[in-house]
C-alpha cells in the first residue's frame, strides 16, 4: 500500500519525466559517431596491431553500452515524445545490441512491476533462491544454481548465451507483433553479419565485433546484477511488497566516476530509474540530486560493487544477501537431522 510520503516521491518525479528533443537528437549523436569511428579505426588499425584493434574494440564495446541505454529507453517510451518515434529507434537499437525490441520491451516491463517482489520472481531478472529454498533444494538445482552464480559463468558465457541463444527465440504465448520483431531483428542480424564477413573478412569482424560483443555484454549483465544484488535491499513477498520501497531500497544508487557514468547513460542512478521508468537517462542525474529523499538511498561504488560477488542468497530473517559460505553450517545442521531421523532405534 502506498502511504502519503511514498505518493509525494513519486509525484516529485513529474517534471523530469519530460523527454527533450534537443538532448536525444545531441546524445544521438555523441553515441553513434563515436561508435562507428572507433569500429573504422578497429579495422584500420589490423595492418598496424591486433593489440590495438583489440583496444580500440574495448572503447567502442563501452559505445554500445551506451547505444543500450538508448535502446532500453525507447522501450519505456522515454527516449523520445511520439512512440512511433521510440519504437523505430527501438528496433535499429535492438538490432545494433541483439535485443528484439518487443521481446526485450514485455520482459523488462515485467522486471519492472515485479522487481523485490518474492512471489513474482523469473521474467526479466537475474535467478535468485532464498536461503530456505536453497537448502530444500535437490543436488542438482543447487547444482545449477552455483553454476549460474559463478562469475565465469554469468559475466563471460552468459552473454554467449543470452544474445546468441535465448533472445534469438519468442517467449511462449508471445504476440505477432512480438514475435514479427523477432523475426526481424534475427533476419537483420543475420544479414548484416554475412555482409560484413564477406565484405571485411570473416577474421578482422569476429576479432573486433567479438570484442564488442563480450565487453558490452559482460557490461551490461555486470551493471544489471550489481545495481540488484547488494547486501541490505530489499525483497518482500506479495502480501507485503511496495513498489516504491522495491524502487528506492532495492534498486542502489551506483555511483560511478563521471567518464563511466556517461558512458553507461546515467544508469548507475537506478533507484530513480525504477521509481519513475519514463525519465530520460540524461535527467535521472537531475531528478536525484534535486529529490532529497532519493540521496539516502544504498549507494554502491566501484569498489565496494566486487563485494556482490559473494552474496549469492536471501535470508528471509535477517533481509540481507548472504554467500554461500555462511550457510554450509545449515545444510551441515540439515544433513545431521536427516541422518537422525533415518537411523534406526536402538533395542533394550
């Protein structure tokens, strides 16, 4: 339930939910020229260095961070005024990142609307377990589990897996104008690769477009477990949760140096971003530094980010991440009482 301070939050953030021509023209192109200058200069640098075709991939896959923001923007209709306008965007953006447009759009809306809520877990997030339906789990799924929680795993093969497997394919259920911009992101994608394989040579584009894959996808992941998976968020059930509270407490405000900022489009202010979708990335910075309230929300740095590395589970009693390290007494205590209960009663 929405209590009066939480309604004059949300009524605060009116004003910079206004999309500005000027600034989304300008950010345009401060995106997409850089872009494409650092991938030209990628492969004419080839004949000099693979070392600098390399680095200079590094730089551009930080563009394509950006050219995300962009893209994830349209599809809360922020971006621009007219959603025609969002959507065209959108689906060049998407095409640019590997995202479908209206795949992307329907999961994230849902991420949205469900995020902190414990009851309402699976569309759009990272997985997560509680430390209570870990340790009730079978060998295997907390198998699975471990897996995906290893950093190799999620922030290198993830990717692999999320662009070129899983949003390659419709969601069950999903709509024709859904499944159309599937098809047609997948087609574009398809013949933009072929086009530039044969046009540059399939060894220059798999070294620089690879590049660019993996540092703008282990970016994006990185920034989207982070800005989730701290130590004191927030996570209630159904009955009890609170989409401004999941908002502004489970979604932390990272504050990152200026030259990382812009380049990941503002989204380190994700607690603002949660709380009002239909603000800009370039007045999220504005509508935090202006909402005092917003200020006293988790703060995470680039430092103290590494520590979400090892918090793996939710303890329903205490609120907080836990890893798995702290639990290996429990499932100890779990073994001793199954192992208890399974040994025969000794005779008189």
């Amino acid at each position: 339930m929405i209590n009066q301070k939480q309604k004059q939050l949300r009524k605060e953030m009116a004003p910079y939910e206004k999309s500005a021509t000027r600034k989304s023209i300008l950010q345009l192109i401060n995106t997409f020229v850089p872009f494409v200058l650092l991938w030209v200069l990628a492969y004419q640098s080839i004949n000099i260095s693979y070392v600098l075709t390399v680095l200079l991939a590094i730089v551009a896959g930080g563009f394509l961070v950006r050219i995300f923001i962009i893209f994830h923007d349209c599809c809360h209709y922020s971006f621009f005024k007219k959603r025609k306008a969002n959507d065209i965007l959108g689906t060049i953006t998407g095409i640019l990142t590997l995202f479908p447009y209206r795949q992307w759009q329907h999961d994230h809306s849902v991420h949205h609307a469900t995020s902190s809520n414990l009851d309402k877990r699976g569309t759009g997030d990272i997985w997560m377990l509680t430390v209570d339906e870990y340790l009730e789990a079978s060998k295997m799924t907390r198998l699975k589990y471990r897996l995906y929680r290893n950093p190799f795993i999620m922030f290198v093969l993830g990717p692999i897996y999320q662009f070129l497997i899983r949003n390659r394919f419709n969601r069950k259920g999903a709509r024709k104008k859904e499944r159309m911009s599937t098809y047609l992101t997948n087609v574009v994608i398809v013949a933009l690769v072929v086009l530039l394989g044969l046009t540059i040579g399939w060894i220059p584009f798999l070294v620089i477009q690879g590049t660019i894959f993996m540092v703008s996808g282990a970016s994006g992941i990185w920034l989207f477990y982070v800005q989730h998976t701290f130590e004191d968020s927030y996570f209630e059930e159904d009955e009890h949760w609170e989409y401004v509270r999941a908002a502004v407490e489970g979604s932390s405000f990272y504050k990152l140096p200026k030259i990382l900022q812009w380049i990941t489009g503002n989204i380190g202010y994700h607690h603002v971003h949660h709380l009002s979708p239909r603000i800009p990335n370039y007045q999220l910075a504005e509508a935090h530094e202006n909402t005092f309230p917003l200020q006293q929300v988790p703060t995470v740095t680039l430092g103290t980010s590494i520590a979400s590395l090892k918090f793996h589970l939710w303890d329903e009693e205490k609120k907080n991440f836990v890893g798995f390290r702290t639990i290996k007494k429990k499932i100890a205590q779990e073994r001793a009482k199954k192992s208890k209960v399974g040994r025969p009663v000794k005779s008189s």
